[in-house]
C-alpha cells in the first residue's frame, strides 16, 4: 500500500484483478512526460507522499535550448517543490525591460523586487529531476513510451511500447506536450487560438547589456529582443517574415541590420513558429492534461512554462483532494474551468505581445510607437508589468472539503505555509 493510501482513508474499493493485465504495477498517479511540467507536477506529489511514477520515453535527458524566463508565480511553484533556492542562485535576474525603436527609447519597463529569472530550460529540467529522485528514487522511468490507457472502474490501465505489463494507476496526468498522446485519446480537441508568426533566435556572448534588462527593439521590420542569461551570454530573438535564418552570420547580419547592434551567433540560430492552440478539456474521468499538452502558449512573452507550473500546482491539489475522498469529479471540473480560464488569459497577452512585434511602417509605426510610450507611462506601466511578470494568474479557490476552500495558484510571493516543503 501507498504512503498516500495509508494516510487517505476512505477510498474507492479496487476494481476486480480480472480487468487488468497480469502484473501490471500499481501506483496512485502515473505522469506521462518528464517535460518541466510533469516533473515539478510529480516532486508536489512526492513530497505529500503520495507514490507517483513518472514514463518519460526518451531515454537521456535533452538539452533543448527552449524556455529561459522563470516569472515569479513559477519561482514560487519551484519554491514548493524544494529547488526554488538552487534556481535563485543559478539564474541571472531580468529587473527591467527595455523598448526602443530606430535608435530611440520608447518606454521601459521596472519589474521591481520581483525580477523575472533566466535559467536554461534543461537546467532547470535537471534540478527538478535531481529533486525527484531525491523525494522518490524509484519514480523516475526514462525510455518508457506511454501508447495507450484504459480506463476501468476506479484504476486506468497504461499501456507502454515493449512491455506486456504497463502499470495501473488511479490517476493518470498527461505532461506529454504539444503533441500529447494522452490529450488524443481523451477526445479532447486541439482549438486554434489568435497569434501565429515565425522567429529564429541563438544565444551570443553579452555586449549590449551589462545591467540585465529585457531588450526589445520595435523596429518597421520586426522585432528583435533579447535577453541575459547565466554564464555572460545573451538570447537574441527576431520575427522572421520571408525567408530562413540558415546559418550564424545571416542571423547576425539581420540582428545588426534592425538593431544597429554587432553580436557573434554562439551556435547556429534554431527557428521556430509561435503557434496558440488550447484543448477543449484539461481532464476526463481519471485522467488530466497539464502544461504544453493542455495549452500551446506562444513563446513570445515567454509564459507556457510557468503557465504549465501554475497547473501542476492547482492539480497537484485536486490529485490529493481526489485520492482523500476516491471522488475526482469536483476537483478535475474546477481545475479544468479555472487553468482553461488562466491558460485563455495568457494566450491574449502573448497575441498582444506578438502584434506589437510584427512588422510596421508609417502612420502604424508611429501609432504603435504612440501607444508603447503610453503603456509605459502610469498605471499602464504598472499592469503591463504585472501581465508581464504573470502576477494576477490567480485561479481562486478550490473546495477542499465541504466548507474549507484554498488558494490554487501562487501569490506574487510564494504558495504559503502549507505547500512549502523542505527547501534545497
Ligand atoms: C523557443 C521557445 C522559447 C520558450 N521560452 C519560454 C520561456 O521563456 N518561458 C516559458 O514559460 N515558456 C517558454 N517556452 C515554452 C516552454 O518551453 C514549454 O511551455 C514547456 O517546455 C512545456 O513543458 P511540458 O513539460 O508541458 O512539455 P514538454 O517540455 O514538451 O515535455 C513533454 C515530455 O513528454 C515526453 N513525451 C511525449 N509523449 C510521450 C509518451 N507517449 N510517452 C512518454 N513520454 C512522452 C516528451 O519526450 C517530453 O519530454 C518556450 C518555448 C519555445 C519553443
């Protein structure tokens, strides 16, 4: 028996062995995807003592040079899973940021005591993995493809590529990304949302901008920002409107050409497409979707990561409140209104943000640049700051039983008492 079962009490009685394959392990939650969403999702369970595994299949850990920007709701979501510290002193601290256009400052941008991080998404992927196995040795199984999940009674079956047995859990998550497997066979649908473009982006060593701010260069051809990470290095993105990126020099060549700044491409530039797409449910029965198999969140603006914390967070809590009373229904139905809601909310910011990126000439340049110079100034400055750093993604309460409700995302500093466990 479980830690979590020993302590939940009542609970639902186990189906018949006969709906189940012979063998197949037994766990109370199963998370699909080892992604920074289903491992921070899987160290909250961990440390209430709950038995989670964790099917990755992908056998190493990756080194995709992915998110970088940690925002202060997310920094209190690692906060709970004991490595907000290592990540504080890991990262560099963006305090500001910084509009200009042709030459000229636009408007900036104070972020106050509450600065967003820069930490390499693998970075950060690997503190939370270490965590892992230091609350559970044993939940971690890499080279474990989930291909398919069946739900009976009060278990869900997991099938895995090359193995006979698969486990059983009474919960299963799907952190399995954009293209998550377990969010098709949910039926969910995958709705298109505002807000598409194309961008290249490579690291370079620090030049610009030796005081840490956010840069974003507005200019008629795109923007081009960029931003401070560790180790005296700086991430350069720039919308791309026709043609490719192919090689360092091209990049470097365009970043010069809108920017008037030099920088020395440390690797080839990577592209990708900013695309929003949001499913039609975040939980069915047993089973839930978080992070980047939930909701697509452009990166411009920087917020599918924390957005995907913020969610393992909320679930985190509807899994235990769940495995207490052997009941998911209320709390899956409120985790799915209120991270949909959430998730939506970020979705406007980031077409926001990407709109004012796109290219512009003559009377919408000037009204563009007009209206940057008026969101800097109060009490714009001030919201557009918040929406900036994600504070206000506050998804209010969730019943925890009847008459008590908590707190189901992170307040501007920190989860309070109750979700805090040992720091790092
Ligand atoms: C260029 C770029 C920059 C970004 N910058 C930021 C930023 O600054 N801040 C921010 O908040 N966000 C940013 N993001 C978004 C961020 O990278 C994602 O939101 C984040 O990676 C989502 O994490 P996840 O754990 O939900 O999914 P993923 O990171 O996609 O992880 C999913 C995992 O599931 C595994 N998996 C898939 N299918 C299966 C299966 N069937 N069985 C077993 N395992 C499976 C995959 O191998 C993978 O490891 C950026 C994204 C891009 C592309």
């Amino acid at each position: 028996m479980s830690r979590a079962t020993s302590r939940a009490g009542s609970r639902a009685a186990p189906e018949p062995l006969g709906a189940r394959p012979a063998g197949a392990r037994a766990v109370d939650v199963a998370i699909v995807g080892a992604g920074p969403v289903g491992l921070l999702l899987a160290c909250l369970l961990a440390a209430r003592g709950v038995d989670v595994v964790v099917l990755e299949r992908r056998a190493e850990p990756g080194g995709r040079t992915r998110a970088i920007g940690i925002h202060p709701p997310g920094l209190a979501a690692l906060d709970a899973a004991g490595i907000g510290a290592s990540v504080r002193r890991e990262a560099t601290a963006i305090r500001s940021g910084i509009a200009s256009c042709q030459g000229r400052r636009l408007g900036a941008l104070d972020f106050g005591d509450d600065p967003v991080l820069s930490l390499p998404q693998h970075r950060t992927e690997s503190l939370l993995e270490a965590r892992l196995a230091a609350l559970a040795p044993r939940a971690m199984h890499r080279g474990v493809e989930m291909t398919g999940l069946r739900e009976s009674g009060s278990r869900v079956m997991v099938r895995v590529a090359g193995d006979e047995t698969g486990w059983r859990a009474r919960y299963v998550v799907g952190a399995d990304g954009v293209r998550s497997t377990v969010r098709k066979m949910l039926g969910a649908a995958w709705i298109a949302r505002p807000g598409f473009a194309r961008y290249a982006m490579a690291d370079a060593p620090e030049r610009a901008d030796p005081s840490a701010s956010a840069l974003l260069h507005l200019e008629p051809d795109g923007v081009v920002e960029s931003f401070p990470l560790p180790g005296g290095v700086r991430r350069w993105v720039a919308r791309l409107d026709e043609g490719a990126v192919t090689d360092g020099r091209r990049f470097a060549a365009l970043v010069e050409s809108r920017t008037g700044t030099a920088i020395e491409a440390l690797a080839e530039p990577s592209e990708f497409i900013a695309r929003q797409h949001l499913a039609s449910s975040f939980a069915r029965g047993r089973t839930a979707l978080v992070g980047d198999a939930a909701h697509e969140v452009s990166p411009i603006g920087g917020q599918g990561m924390n957005l995907g914390w913020l969610d393992a967070v909320h679930l985190d809590r509807a899994i235990a409140l769940a495995l207490e009373t052997g009941a998911p229904r209320e709390p899956f139905a409120h985790y799915d209104r209120a991270r949909r809601s959430a998730a939506r909310r970020a979705m406007r910011q980031a077409a926001f943000n990407m709109a004012m990126g796109a290219p512009a000439h003559g009377m919408r340049l000037t009204t563009r640049n007009a209206l940057v110079g008026l969101l800097s100034r109060r009490p714009a400055r001030d919201i557009l700051a918040r929406a900036f750093t994600m504070d206000g993604l506050s998804t209010g309460s969730m019943p925890r039983s009847a008459g008590q409700s908590t707190r189901t995302s992170a307040p501007r500093r920190g989860l309070g008492g109750e979700d805090r466990c040992t720091p790092d």
